[in-house]
C-alpha cells in the first residue's frame, strides 16, 4: 500500500503549502505524543508531602 498514491487519489496533491506530505505526517505525530504527554502529566496528582520528606 502507497500512502502517496491514495492520498494523491483522494486530493489530487501530494503536498501542502508547498512542503512534502511526510513532513505533515510527521509533524502530527509530534503534535499527538506532545497532546498525549500533557494529557497524562497534568492529569497526575501532586505526590504527598510526608513520602517526598521521608517521614
């Protein structure tokens, strides 16, 4: 399966603004593993005070 020629197919382009579609591709994929990543992180809670004092 080629990716270029379905997308070719469907658009009639295999780029936007001017730059390659696998830059896009690559960019949201980035942009998914930074979204995710915040998602996790702020959705942690603080750790204890007592556990990170050792007491």
């Amino acid at each position: 399966m080629n990716w270029t020629q379905i997308f070719l197919k469907l658009f009639g382009v295999t780029e936007l603004f001017g730059i390659s579609l696998g830059f896009w591709i690559a960019m949201g994929v980035c942009l998914l593993v930074v979204v995710g990543m915040n998602l996790v992180f702020w959705g942690m809670k603080p750790a204890d005070q007592t556990k990170r004092q050792g007491k």
